[in-house]
C-alpha cells in the first residue's frame, strides 16, 4: 500500500478509535509483501474475521491450488506479521467482474435538488446543510445515471450499482443469513 494512503487510514482511525481494529486488518494491506507478486495476482484479501484471513479468487481451480498452499502462505503470513498469528484461509470465489459499463453522470435536475433538500435537515448549520444538499442531489443524479446505464438496484442494501448481478459486490460477500455486507476493514458494515 502506498506510505501516504497508509499515513492517511492510521489518521484516521485514530480519530475514530479504530486502531485496534485497523492493525487486525494489517494482512489486506501487507498480502503482496507475505507471499510475492505472483501469488498476490492469484487471490485479494477482503477482510480478517476471527483468525481466518478471507480472500477473493478468480475460480474454484486457483481456491484449491492455493488450499494446497496454505500452510506455506500462513507460515509467510506469520513472518511478517507474527503478532497477529493468523490460523486460516478461507477462499471466496469471485469471478472478475465484467468492464464496468460507462456511466456519464449529468448534472442533477431540479427534481434532483427539490429531493435533496426535503431529506436534509433544515436544523444543521447553513454551510453544512448546503453541502449536504449538494451531495444528496449529485448522488441522486448518479444513481439514476447508473439505472440508465442498464444497473440494478441491490435488493439487500438498495444501492443501485453497475454490475449484471443481483446483488451488490459488498452484499454478495456476506456470509449466508447475514443481512448486508460483511464488516469492512475497519469493523463498519458500510
């Protein structure tokens, strides 16, 4: 991960009292550095939960490929990053997702603004409110440039996303009978 964008996420969950839960994290932002290049190409890492290290691979083939690797990854894992002791590896096959389509957003029309500024609360301070209008409208416009554009609404979380699937990539990572995306890498489920 680049040292700024690292720089940046430690502020942050400083601010937010998420160090603990960022540092659990460390193996999404150190997995190229664990097991080289060519094995990072095979799999991303979507999140530690527990002990189990969760990744993202491409097809069944690569998940038990790398399933036969596992003991040798974790020990890699575990030079790196020995406090952490991370106990398993649980593959999660995702397929590459098709060229997103070409979504041009236009700007937001007046129905867009009207919309906006009924859900915003008239009580927050005037600058603040202002800003949040802005984004409220231009999110309105970009969901509705996105449905344009052939996307789908999630039935899960309501997010209108791009992809030909059902659900939206956050949705489709949660485990089966959770409502929702799994947790992010700093314990949000957003």
């Amino acid at each position: 991960m680049d040292k700024e964008l690292q720089q940046w996420l430690w502020a942050l969950a400083r601010r937010w009292g998420l160090e603990r839960e960022l540092a659990r994290q460390a193996p999404l932002f150190l997995w190229q550095e664990a097991v080289g290049p060519e094995l990072a190409k095979l799999a991303r890492p979507l999140y530690v939960e527990g002990r189990t290290l969760h990744l993202a691979v491409a097809s069944h083939s690569v998940a038990t490929e790398l399933r036969l690797l596992e003991g040798k990854l974790l020990a890699r894992l575990g030079e790196v990053l020995p406090e952490l002791r991370i106990g398993g590896l649980k593959f999660h096959v995702l397929p590459a997702p098709p060229p997103a389509r070409k979504v041009e957003v236009q700007e937001p029309c007046a129905e867009d603004w009207q919309a906006a500024e009924g859900e915003i609360s008239k009580e927050l301070p005037s600058e603040l409110r202002r800003r949040l209008v802005r984004v409220a409208a231009w999110a309105r416009a970009r969901e509705r440039a996105v449905l344009a554009a052939g996307g789908r609404r999630c039935p899960r979380c309501g997010v209108a996303h791009p992809g030909p699937e059902e659900l939206c990539r956050l949705c489709a990572l949660a485990p089966k009978g959770q409502d929702g995306p799994p947790p992010g890498p700093m314990g949000s489920t957003a």
